[in-house]
C-alpha cells in the first residue's frame, strides 16, 4: 500500500509532489498544526503558486496521504502518509554530542534497577515523551537446596538463591521417605545445580536421573523430581515494564478524550497488563521500529507513536528494548536515533557488567 502510494506520489508531478508532501509533513511534525498551501509555498526550493501548491495537495489527499481536519483548513498527513514518510522520506539525523554526554553516567550504574530507571527518566527528558524500559528476567542462581519433612505425606524444598532469596515449597514426597533419602536428594542437587537457575537446574536434572541410575536409588530419584517440580523463583514480569514521564504525555494539547485515552493507555501500562503486547513488538525483529496510531492494538485507542529498539545480553540474545511513546507528531528524525542509541548502549553495558 505505501510502496503504491510513494509511485503515484511521483508520477503526479515527480520531485515537485514529493518535495510538497515532505514539506507539509516535516511543518506538520514541527507544529502539530494543519499546514496550508501558503506556508509550504513560501519555504518552496523554487519558486511557485499557492494554487499549485493547493491542487498538489488535493492530489495528495485523494492518494489517502494527507486528509482535512476541518473545513477551509489545510491539511495533516494521515497515518498512510506519516508511514510513507517515515519509510521512505525520512531524514535521520545524526544524536548530538549534548544528547551522548546526557547518557554518559549510565556507565556508572552497577545495579540494575538504578539502571533502567535512570534510563526511562534520560529518554523521557530528552525526548519530551514518555519512555517505556523493558527489563530482562533477572533469575538470581542457585546457591544451596535443602529437603525437610514436615509429616509422612508432606515435606519441603527450601531453595536459597545467590541474591540471598530464601523460596519454601511444600510438596508431597514419594511414600516411604526417610532422613537419608532426603540428605541424599539434597546432596545430588547441591553437586549439580549450584550457579544455575531454577529452569536450568531443573532441565538438567531431566536428562540426568536417568544417566545417573546407578548412584541414585529410586526413592531418592523420585524424591528429586518431585521437590525440584514446586521449585520456582518469580520471573518479576510485573517489574520489567518500567514507565516514566507519564505527565509529558497528559500535558500535550489534546482534547479530553484524547486525554482520557492517553491516561487509560499508562494506566494500563503500569498496571503492567500490557506487558505481552509489548514484548511480542520487541521480539518482531532488530532495529528500531516505529509504531504510528492504528498499526498496533496497544496504541491503536490512543492515536500515539512508539520508537522502540531491542537490546542483547552478553550473548548476543535478545532480553529487553527500551521505547519512546509520543503523539503521532513526534520528531522522529530525532528521536530514532536517540532510542537505538540507547538500546545499543544498555547492551554494552549489559555485556561488560554482570548486570
């Protein structure tokens, strides 16, 4: 549809139709305000007639690229119109060197929470717009396991994680447990699962019970998979999203529904209900994305925009993004390049730290 939209765009007038619709875009992003064919008239790169001007735009706007929002106005670029523009017209600048030095005390950070907050706090400073930070699961490892039996049909798995965390989970053992047959269980697990996480411990032992037949009796193996099946540390889900600069957005010059739905929109974000949404957009590829309205339901009730960009772990894996939310007229020339900046900066620290 935009690929379609940009060959009439050019066949109705080549560089004199692209240069007027780049030119209302960019005054448009600029304002947030209708643009008429006086203005872009005026700043032209030659010189020509209003009503030129005008009958391009008529043009324009029977392509659905740009529409009226009120009678005798001029015009804004639609959402078709701001996605052709961003794909295919869009100038990136470059990040300054006032916005780079604004990142700089990221490097100073060694714990992760004070990490990302600062991080959603910078981008929503420098942007204007509310900034979105998702998280990596933060699994601590696995530092020591103990089984204690609470009566014949009940005992418990007390996991100590490296981050000090003391998790208790009650289970049912195997019939016939003893003291000897829970020190032995425990006593396997500790050889083998110290520094890894409980998914890693436990998908370990799936393949091991059976490798290890001979050294475990089948009380105890029974024991193990039954104790290591409670075992779980929160994943933190409802601390990944981290949402900062909220007011920027509710002060924007909306009307009160816009208002209102912006406000249900962060709501809803913090509230964490959204989380898998906005996980399945970072997961849709590399780069930075942008988002515009109706493209995506998360958005789509608000009219907003989303810059968003993943970043990787030491290993190259992909574990967060970090993402910009604004009104559909962002300076996205600017604001692209300051989110990939950021992402690719949080991976470098992920990578160099033990974060």
């Amino acid at each position: 549809m935009t690929n379609g939209a940009m060959t009439d765009l050019l066949s109705l007038g080549d560089e004199r139709n692209r240069e007027v619709f780049a030119s209302l875009v960019k005054e448009y992003l600029g304002t947030g305000q209708p643009v008429g064919s006086r203005s872009i008239a005026r700043d032209f790169s030659h010189p020509v007639s209003a009503a030129t001007i005008r009958n391009v735009m008529q043009d324009l706007e029977q392509l659905g690229l740009l529409e009226s929002p009120h009678v005798s106005s001029g015009r804004i670029p639609t959402e078709t119109g701001l996605r052709m523009f961003i794909d295919e017209l869009l100038e990136i600048d470059n990040i300054t060197r006032e916005d780079r030095l604004a990142f700089q005390g990221l490097h100073a950070e060694d714990d992760p929470k004070a990490l990302f907050n600062k991080t959603g706090m910078l981008l929503s400073r420098i942007t204007g717009g509310a900034s979105l930070i998702l998280a990596p699961k933060l699994h601590a490892s696995i530092s020591h396991i103990e089984f204690v039996s609470l009566a014949p049909d009940r005992a418990m798995v007390v996991l100590v994680t490296s981050d000090g965390a003391v998790e208790n989970r009650i289970f049912t053992p195997p019939p016939g447990q003893t003291p000897s047959s829970m020190q032995a269980a425990a006593n396997y697990l500790n050889s083998i699962a110290k520094g890894l996480t409980v998914t890693e411990m436990q998908a370990l032992v799936a393949k091991g019970i059976t490798a290890r037949k001979s050294e475990l009796d089948s009380l105890t193996a029974d024991l193990v998979q039954r104790g290591i099946a409670e075992c779980h540390v929160s994943d933190g889900d409802g601390e990944r999203l981290i949402v900062r600069g909220r007011a920027r957005l509710l002060s924007e010059d909306s009307d009160a529904q816009d208002l209102e739905k912006t406000r249900e929109l962060l709501d809803d974000l913090e509230r964490k209900r959204d989380i898998a949404r906005f996980l399945a957009l970072v997961e849709e590829g590399e780069g930075v994305k942008v988002f515009i309205g109706s493209e995506n339901r998360l958005f789509s009730l608000t009219g907003s925009s989303l810059v968003t960009a993943p970043y990787t772990d030491r290993d190259g894996k992909l574990v967060g993004a970090v993402g910009v939310i604004g009104p559909k007229r962002l300076n996205y020339a600017r604001i692209v390049p300051i989110v990939d900046y950021t992402a690719h900066l949080i991976g470098e620290i992920m990578a160099s730290e033990t974060h």
